[in-house]
C-alpha cells in the first residue's frame, strides 16, 4: 500500500472534523502475557487506516482550525542501548516516507505539544472511543480522554470510531487488491489441507497444513483463529479447540482466512474426509449452496444489507420444508441461527453501521450460510467473499473449490 492511500484517507476524515478540533489517535501496545513476556503486536485498524505505521506506542495528532489542518506523526526516539536487544526503531525520514506525514517528533514531546494546542482555545477532542462491551477494562483512548476532562473542562469530546468506520466501509482497489491477494493464499491453504485429509488424523494435523500454506507465503498472521471441525464438532458454530479424531465419514467444515497486509480472508469450505459425500451429506450440502448462489445473485447496489439474510432464510426454509426436516419456517432456527453476511476488510468482522445499511459499490460482504443437524453429525458451511460493484457484485472467491463435483474431483486426483 503505497503512503498516498493513507494521504487520501486522511483528507477524507479532515472534512468530518469540526472546526477548531485536535484529534488524537494512538496505534496501540501489545499487552503483557506474563513474566516478561508480550503478546505480538499488531496496530489498531484505524490508526493504520490513516497512516499505514505498524510499530506500536506511536500518537498521530491532526489539529484543525478554519481552513488550515495540520498533521503530527509521534513516534519512540531512538535508544542505542535497547536497540541492541530490539533493534532499530523507525527514523523519522522512514515514517514520513510510509505515512506522508510531514512533522514527526518523538513521543515524549506529545503532552507538550497537545498543551500548547490547548493554549490556542481548541474547543473540540476527537477520539476513537470503540467499546462493545460494558464490562471491558477502559482502554488507552477512553482514559486519555477522561484525564483530559479532567484537565480541561471545557473540551468537547466525540467519538470519531463511526466516522472512521464509515470511511472503511467502502474499499478503494488497493484495498481489494490486497483482499484478493489474501483470498489466493487462502485457497492455496485449503487445497492443501484438503489434499493431505485422511481419516485417523487429528484436526490440529489438518490445520498445520493451512499454517504451513501461510508461513510459506510470508503471513504471520492468521485472520482469525481457525475453524477446523470434524462430524459434530462443525455443528458448533465457533468451534476452536481443532483436536478431536477425524472419523472414516467425517464431514470436516474449514473456516479459515489468511491477513495479508492486515486484509483479511474469510472463507469457509466443508469437505467429506473419505474423497465422496454420502446421499445425506450431498443432500444438505446442496441446500447450502442453494442458499448462497441465491444470496449471491441477488447482491447489488441498493438492495438494505438486512434483505441477504431473509433471503438465505428463505431458500434454506423453504428446502428443509421440502425434505422433512422441518415442518414450519419458525423451525429454521433450530439448524441455522446466524446471519449470513458481515462486511469484511481491516477486520474479519469489519467496521461499520448495518442499521439501514444498503449495498454500495466498493463494500465487500462475506456470504456464509449453514445447517448444523447436532442429531446427524452434520454440520455444512459454505462462505465466499464478495465485492459490490457498479453493474452488481464480483465473487472475489470464485477460484476456491466449492461444488460437490469441484471437491470430490479434487480429492479423487490426490497423490
């Protein structure tokens, strides 16, 4: 991604921005996991949104006052001593380069810095304050802004998470480059995966060929953590704990996803371990592909992003009905109890409103329909990622093996 994208992101969200406002942004910390160790550090999504720095502790500052905005890039100052056991931290020549932030300074100049802002009667504080929970601890945002409350009285403080999600909602083609790019390492996992399934293995040997398929393609990190579920187990929707036996006429449901350049994939696949699907499975297979085909084929620009579900719900209602599985559409919950679709970039679960949402050119939504049939053992999603565009939507998934055909050929000719 080149610096001008993070630019052009930025003069976006300079026109959201009340007059005589200071904005304040950090990338985050990776937190302590024990003795003295931390977790991996990976930047907060808006932060690296608007300015594509992935180094943790650093402050981006806008400040905007009539016509006239202006941006500071904060970042750690060099340590000769630390660097010998951590390495070089960025120049400050280096974060101009990749943000095009003009002024950087060092993150101990910041409270100074914010102060003389405030000297200068700045009435307003924008800050990412998302929270999705009310019993999660308070995170660096919203305790700065309480101490600047505290401070300073009379600031006006505002959300600016929605806004910035709002920005995100739609991709610009550097962005679905970097998707699809995610989407190919992702099929190249499941193929492999795939290729080395055989009853006996444990699910976790399974997944190591996806892990595998990702190392060797240069991703250190996976979109989320992966679904990997044989027979009953896929019949729990977030099931994670990928350990049980792979049994002889096993279903096994992949839900997986590759992040490339902090993009992610999510795809999932279900696939029989034996090489062919029994009546049964194929059966209940089909419906789910029904339902996507048919969500799919109905994505355009316009059509209220709440219409994807009711559409799945009615084809996989109607199909149920059709074989006995069910008697009446309000049975439907008992084998399919989550929506269908969610948009998809940054995050797997990406930012943005749905209430009244309706489908845009440059969205990109996940279509993941399921039946789980506890009763059965069978548990059956298929998900693609799918990009809107003018004339109605492109399939940025379509190379992944999917029809019952595709898949059972697939394993046919392994060696």
């Amino acid at each position: 991604m080149n610096r001008e994208f993070f630019e052009n992101n930025r003069k976006k969200l300079h026109g959201k921005l009340a007059d005589r406002s200071l904005t304040v942004l950090f990338a985050g910390r990776a937190p302590k996991k024990t003795g003295d160790q931390i977790y991996d550090f990976t930047p907060n999504r808006n932060f690296y949104y608007l300015t594509g720095f992935e180094k943790p502790h650093a402050t981006l500052l806008l400040t905007k006052w009539g016509d006239e905005v202006h941006e500071t890039l904060f970042i750690e100052r060099p340590d000769p001593v630390k660097e010998k056991w951590e390495g070089k931290v960025m120049t400050e020549e280096e974060a101009k380069e990749i943000t095009g932030v003009e002024n950087v300074m060092f993150l101990d100049q910041f409270l100074d810095q914010f102060r003389r802002r405030l000297m200068d009667d700045y009435q307003n504080l924008y800050l990412d304050l998302e929270r999705d929970a009310w019993d999660l601890p308070y995170t660096h945002e919203q305790e700065f802004a309480r101490e600047s409350l505290e401070k300073y009285p009379f600031l006006n403080i505002a959300n600016l998470y929605h806004e910035i999600a709002h920005l995100r909602r739609t991709k610009s083609a550097e962005e679905v480059a970097m998707l699809k790019r995610a989407i190919e390492i992702t099929d190249e996992g499941i193929r492999h995966v795939i290729a080395h399934a055989k009853p006996g293995m444990r699910e976790y040997q399974l997944e190591a060929y996806f892990d595998f398929t990702l190392r060797s393609n240069g991703v250190r990190d996976r979109a989320f953590g992966t679904i990997l579920a044989s027979g009953a187990n896929a019949t729990v929707l977030h099931y994670e704990s990928n350990d049980a036996v792979v049994g002889d006429n096993d279903l096994v449901l992949l839900d997986l996803g590759a992040s490339y350049g902090h993009y992610s994939a999510d795809i999932s696949r279900t696939f029989p371990v034996s090489g062919k699907f029994t009546e049964r499975q194929k059966e209940i297979y089909n419906i789910v592909l029904k339902a996507e085909e048919t969500v799919i084929a109905a994505m355009k620009p316009g059509l209220p992003v709440a219409e994807l579900n009711k559409i799945c719900k009615a084809v996989l209602s109607e199909e149920l009905i059709r074989i006995g599985l069910i008697e009446k559409e309000e049975e439907l919950t008992k084998y399919y109890y989550h929506g269908v679709s969610h948009y998809l970039g940054l995050d797997t679960h990406d930012v943005g409103a749905y209430r009244d949402a309706v489908l845009e050119p440059g969205m990109v939504l996940t279509v993941e329909p399921g039946l789980y049939i506890a009763e059965e053992a069978i548990g059956i999603r298929i998900e693609d990622d799918v990009l809107i565009t003018e004339e109605g939507h492109e399939v940025l998934s379509k190379q992944i093996l999917k029809t019952v055909d595709e898949i059972e050929a697939f394993m046919a000719n392994r060696k």
